[in-house]
C-alpha cells in the first residue's frame, strides 16, 4: 500500500487537473472556413453533451439480462458483475479508460439511431478487437419500425456475444407513447429475454424538452417453455435452471435538455429470483442461488460561459448472490457494490479546438461471507484524472493528446491492482462528413519511460447515419 504523502499528492494533482478547463483561455488562430465547429459555430453557445450515463446504465442492464455473458460465467462465485480477474495487471483499469471510448464518443453515441463502431486495443490477449456495437432502425409500414441491435465485448470482465431484435409501434391508439416488444437472442435458448417497453417525450416551453422511457423485462422467459412444453431433456445441457417465480427487471430513464443545461437519471431493478439449478449431465451438486441487482444514475451538465461546459454525475450499482448448497457445504452470501463520483469539463478554445478535463473517483467494495464463515470484506478504491488538449472538428483531421493518472489503492482479493500509473496518450485521426471516423493512437508509459515507453496501441472506428 502506498503511504498518506503519496495518496495525498495525487489526490491534489487530480484536483489541479480538473479544474484546468475552467480557466479564461485565450482563442486559437481561427480555422480555416473548410472546418467547422464540431458542436456548435464560433459565438454561439457550445451546449452539446460531453457525457451520458446511457452507456453506464446499459452496461448493467446487460450484465443482469446477460449473466451469461459474463468473464467466469453464469453460476461463477465471483458473482453477477464480476469486476476482479487475476489476469488484470495494475495499469488494466488505465488501459479501458484511454483505449476505449471517451466520454463525449459514448455522448454522441447515445445520440445516434443508427451506426456501427468497434474499438481495439492491447489490453489483454488473445482478443484485442475489445468492443463491437452495431445497431438498426428499419421503417416497415406505417408507425411500425423494426429495430436490431448486437453488442460484441471481449474484456477481463465480460466474453459476451449479445443479439437483440424489436419492433416498436409510434403513437400507441392515438397516444403520445411509442410501445415496444423486444428479445435478446441468446445461443442458448433458455436464456432469451423478452422486453416490454413504453417511450415518450415532449416540449415544456420553448427550449426545454423531455424523455422518459420505462422499460420491463422477463428473465430467462422460455426456459420453463423449452424443458416442458417443448420436451427439451434437462441432460442435454450443462445446467438446468427452475424458478420458484418469474425473475422479472424493471428499468426508467428520464432525460432533460435546455440550451444551457441537460440531465439524466437512470434507475433499474430486478425482482430477487430464486433457481434452482441441477447437472442431470454430471456428478456435479444441485445448490439454490437467488439473485438482485439495482442500480441509480444521474448527470447534470451546465453551459455556465458560452465556452465552458461542465458534467457532474454520479452512480451506484449492486449485485447481491446468495447460494445454499447442503450437499456440498460451498453455499456463499457475496454482495457487489460499485459507487463513482465524477466531474467532466470541457473549454472550447475556438471551433475545432478544446482543452478537457475530467477526475473520478470509484469505489468498488465487496462483501463475501462463506457458508457457515465470518463475513469479509474487500475494498476497493480509484482515482482517474485527465487532461487532454483536442482537436475536433465537424470534419477534418482530428488529434488528442492527453495526459492521465490512476491511483488505485485495492484490497486482499487484488492486491496486484494496488498502484500508481502516470500515462501520456497521442491520438490522431480523420472525421468524414459521412458520419465515419477512425482514429488510430499510442499510450506512453511515463512511470517507465526511459526504459520501456510504448505502453501500447489503440483503434477505434465509428460511423453513424
């Protein structure tokens, strides 16, 4: 563990570094008229989004519809959101917030109805394509849209190949509200789930606007179906699964926008289901697991200068397992909690130019108490800060180079994440007017530099339409 001096020092740099966007910086020389602004045209106030909750809140979600999805496992005792490998070295943490998507390339995408993106990096092998989103809204007839989404991740946390197919019906017997009905297509049948969801939005005055969508969802729905009704033989499959009740999901987003301010606030829950799981295929012994998650978010970002902008946001998260096993006495109680706290700014210094700035601060404790043990806990603490000067235009070459610090302070359970990484990163890019853009980078290991300073290699691609 490090000592208070040093935990203290680079608290204060992290402080230093976040507030570097709020000071009156001087315009650059002006771009050239084949650049625009990438938000909003010189003089005018620069509103648009420099982050979300929508990619967070998403990520939990398909960790509860997707378990098994998940790095060990439907039925691993690291539980439901599986945050610790001990694959992950001390920078791995460092390497998912530089390499993959920046918050304002989530913003943006939350946006965006249509499109397709993949980032891949080095950060664990042998995968190094870490991320594929892909999604589709085609007009059938009327007010009828098919939808069709899939999501590819290959993390130390997830290996999840997940497919999701809907039709949505706009203006529901003359009402404001859209329906929805849609299914995750799992390989494996019995794990399917089927969504049920109500949209709408609307203006209050003249500049504000709202959303709100609230969303359920029925777990695992046709595996009674498939094992009944359908003569499916449970030794056919690794594991069979029996509900004592429906699992059920329920999750809402509302969202809101002005010129100078947007908010979100995104809440989920799952109801506790209790299975009971059997290995008709092997010697293996049945045990009884009931599971819940819930989680709340929330963003407020503000334009106080029409050059500042400025995101505060908070989250928490938590998955709560508990297995009885009488026969083979490896029965468990294990809760997962994930809280961050973070602040995001961003200073345009003319329309193609920013200097951004972030700091987080996460905490991630889990309590785990074994059958018939005393309970122990595990804590788990981070700091991340950023600076970064960008270049970002509506169209045209586009370049970051930021510098960023984690300082990760971990517990029994990972006492191989317990460190202090100083990183710089170069990105460098192109951004068409077709809505595709690619972006190629390299991390700097500033800890190491004169020994080894290539701390690996980044590309994203993304296109939207």
């Amino acid at each position: 563990m490090k000592g208070d001096c040093e935990g203290f020092g680079a608290r204060a740099l992290a402080a230093v570094l976040a507030g570097i966007s709020l000071l009156a910086v001087p315009s650059l020389r002006a771009q050239s008229g084949t650049e625009g602004a990438a938000t909003s045209p010189a003089g005018e106030t620069d509103s648009a989004a420099i982050a979300t909750l929508a990619a967070w809140a998403d990520q939990v979600w398909l960790s509860l519809l997707d378990r098994d999805g998940a790095y060990y496992g439907r039925l691993a005792e690291e539980g439901i959101f599986q945050r610790f490998n001990p694959r992950m070295n001390p920078e791995y943490e460092l390497d998912i917030r530089t390499s993959l998507f920046h918050p304002g390339e989530e913003a943006q995408w939350a946006e965006v109805p249509n499109g397709f993106r993949l980032a891949a990096a080095s950060i664990n092998h042998p995968h190094i394509l870490n991320l594929v989103d892909w999604r589709q809204e085609i007009h059938v007839s009327g007010p009828v849209d098919l939808m069709a989404r899939y999501r590819r991740e290959r993390t130390l946390t997830a290996r999840r190949d997940y497919p999701w197919i809907g039709v949505r019906w706009r203006g529901v017997l003359g009402t404001p509200w859209s329906a929805q009905v849609g299914i995750g297509v799992h390989f494996f049948k019995p794990s399917a789930d089927v969504e049920v969801a109500l949209a709408r939005s609307w203006r209050d005055g003249a500049d504000r606007s709202w959303a709100l969508e609230v969303r359920l969802a029925a777990l695992d729905t046709f595996n009674e179906v498939i094992f009944q009704g359908l003569g499916v033989r449970a030794d056919e499959v690794d594991a069979h699964y029996d509900y004592a009740g429906v699992p059920l999901a329920a999750r809402t987003t509302l969202r809101a926008a002005a010129s100078r301010w947007r908010a979100e606030l995104h809440a989920g829950s799952s109801r506790r289901s209790e299975v009971q799981v059997t290995f008709p295929a092997t010697d293996l012994a049945p045990f009884t697991q009931s599971e819940q998650v819930r989680f709340l978010g929330t963003l407020l970002q503000v334009t106080p200068l029409d050059r500042v902008t400025l995101a505060l946001h908070g989250t928490w998260a938590r998955a709560d397992t508990e297995r009885w096993a009488p026969a083979s006495g490896l029965g468990f109680a294990l809760r997962e909690q994930t809280v961050t706290l973070g602040a995001r700014a961003r200073t345009r210094l003319n329309p193609a130019w920013a200097v951004e700035t972030e700091l987080v601060r996460v905490r991630r404790p889990e309590w785990r108490t074994p059958d018939g043990g005393a309970p122990r806990e595990h804590r788990d603490r981070e700091v991340f800060a950023r600076a970064a000067l960008v270049r970002y235009p509506e169209a045209g070459w586009t370049a970051r180079l930021a510098y960023t610090l984690l300082d990760r302070d971990s517990g029994f359970l990972a006492p191989w994440l317990t460190a202090q990484s100083h990183r710089l990163i170069t990105e460098a890019g192109h951004r068409f007017r077709s809505g595709f853009e690619v972006t190629a980078g390299a991390g700097w290991d500033l800890d190491n530099f004169g020994r080894a300073p290539f701390d690996g290699g980044l590309l994203r691609l993304s296109a939207g339409w």
